[in-house]
C-alpha cells in the first residue's frame, strides 16, 4: 500500500515537471515583437537681438520654422515687429522693437547684400529706441550665413538717418554700425570700436548682450577684448563677464580669417579637468567674431600637464 503510494506521487509529479517543460518550449501565446524606429526632429535656430528687461539690444536664440534665406528673414522681422503673431513667441521679459503694423513691402538679395522695404511705420518710435531698431534689425540679419550687409528702404526711399535724432545712418549697413555704444572719447579724431559680448539672465534665459566701446584707444582690439572681459563691463548693469581675473593672454596672431589666442591656465575653470566655461569661450568668440569680422577663433591654452586646445567657429 505504501508502495502504492509512493508510486502515485512520483507519477503526478512526473506529470507536473512534464506540463512545465512543454509550457517553457512550445508557450500556448506567441509574445509579439513591435520594430521601434527612433526620429530626430532637426530644430532650426537663428540668433535675434531684441530687447530685454533693461533695455539693452540682446541675443537670445528663436526657433525658425523657414528654410531658404528670404524666408526667415522675413520671419526675423516678424519677431522683431511689436505685436505680431510670431513675436509672442519671445520669452517672456523680451521685447521687439520694430513698431506695431510695419509690413515689409519687399526683400530681396544679392551678392551677401540684402535689401528690406518697409511700410512707414517703421518710423512710428521714439527717440530713445531709434537707433536700438536698426541695431537689432541689421545684428539679428547678418546672423544669417548668407547675409553680410543690410539695406534699409522705407516706402521705396533707402533710410539714411534716423528720424528724431538725425543721425546719418551709412548705405550699407552691418555689425561695423555698433550696438549698445558707450562712449570714452577725449577727441573725435583717431577713435576706435570694438564690441564685447557680456553674459546676463532673465528668468531662465541666459543670453549674450553685445557692447560696443567707442574709444581713442591704440591697443590691438583683441588685447582691449580680453581685457574688458576681465574687469565689470557697466556700472550698475546686469552685465557679467565670465573671465578669471588672472587670466592673461600669453600670445595671438591674427590671419586673414582665424585669430589663434594662447592663455595661461587661469582661463580653465577647473585646472584638473581641463575644461574652459561655455560662457567664458563664446563670450570671447563673439567679441572677436564682430569686431574683426572673422568666422574661426583657435584657442590654446597653455595648462601645467597638458595644453588645451580647441577650435570655435559658431555658436553651438
């Protein structure tokens, strides 16, 4: 009877082990397999200068939905332009400045030269913001790579000085016309321009604003670059620069379309990694960018256990 019994039990577990293994191999549900493809939506950007909170003509980044560069010309200008559909898309405390209901009568380009008319409300502003509509209009074109000088027409007649103040404004306009000036000069005889590039933050944007130094200054502009960086740009502005102090430019040379800069190793913000501050790198590329005209800037750096050494030529 007991041997019986044992039998049985065997018996029943034999069959349980057997039901398992032919579960495990031939499963009653197949289990469904789902390709998986991975897309990257390519973002287009464009550098726009408009204005922030302190009224300073600033760069901050805007998504541009246009391809060819007629197209988002014209869609800078509409984010440019007070009030218009696309200029609701500024972050907030960021301002346009091209009056309410200028259209563009027509845009053309040729030769890197583009060519913009506007209706006549172009010259609905002020006095005090005149000039900053012509900054952020000819800074937030030549942005693009195709473009180098701007002309400014209203209802057909080429714009050659501003309306309250009376400046003469040049026939060909580009980064040369100066943004955010500040003046410095004993005499108007021998003076000089060179345009800084400053970090500041609104909210959570961080974005570059550019000063031009209208001086009678003889040093070599990429020495009066590295140097104002070094030091507070603006009494009582929201302006900073990024550069140590004791960061001493050891070395430059200056070819038809690079400048090479070699620093001691205070331009690194850690001196074990090896690694130089976004800001700190694009601060100065900026500056040397529109005060030379130039497209690469090559940077060495000249560390106790190895050299660093890098290449900028945009802003990524």
């Amino acid at each position: 009877m007991l041997k019986k019994g044992i039998l049985k039990r065997i018996t029943i577990s034999s069959l349980a082990l057997l039901i398992l293994l032919i579960t495990y191999f031939f499963p009653t549900k197949m289990e469904t397999s789902y390709p998986q493809t991975l897309s990257y939506t390519d973002i287009k950007t464009s550098a726009v200068y408009v204005l922030d909170k302190a009224s300073f003509v600033s760069r901050i980044s805007m998504k541009i939905n246009a391809n060819e560069t007629i197209e988002k010309a014209k869609e800078i200008l509409n984010i440019l332009t007070i009030k218009s559909k696309e200029s609701e898309y500024l972050p907030t405390d960021f301002y346009g400045v091209i009056p309410v209901g200028t259209i563009i009568r027509d845009i053309s380009l040729d030769n890197g030269i583009i060519k913009v008319d506007f209706s006549k409300e172009l010259l609905n502003t002020t006095k005090d913001i005149e000039r900053k509509v012509i900054e952020a209009i000819v800074y937030s074109l030549t942005e693009l790579n195709e473009v180098e000088n701007v002309l400014i027409f209203v209802e057909g007649e080429q714009l050659l000085e501003l309306p309250f103040s009376k400046e003469k404004l040049p026939s060909i306009l580009n980064k040369d016309f100066g943004i955010n000036k500040v003046y410095d000069i004993d005499s108007i005889k021998n003076t000089t321009k060179t345009t800084i590039y400053y970090g500041s933050k609104q909210n959570d944007t961080f974005y570059y604003v550019p000063v031009t130094y209208v001086e009678n200054n003889a040093q070599e502009k990429v020495e009066v670059i590295i140097e104002k960086l070094k030091t507070s740009p603006l009494y009582e502005s929201n302006l900073v620069s990024f550069l140590h102090a004791n960061a001493e430019m050891t070395n430059y040379e200056i070819l038809e379309n690079e400048i090479k800069l070699s620093f001691n190793n205070y331009l690194l913000d850690d001196l074990t990694n090896g690694n130089v501050l976004e800001e700190v790198k694009y601060t100065i590329f900026l500056s040397i960018r529109d005060t030379y005209n130039v497209d690469k800037v090559e940077f060495n750096v000249e560390n106790d256990s190895e050299n660093v050494n890098f290449i900028i030529n945009s802003l990524e």
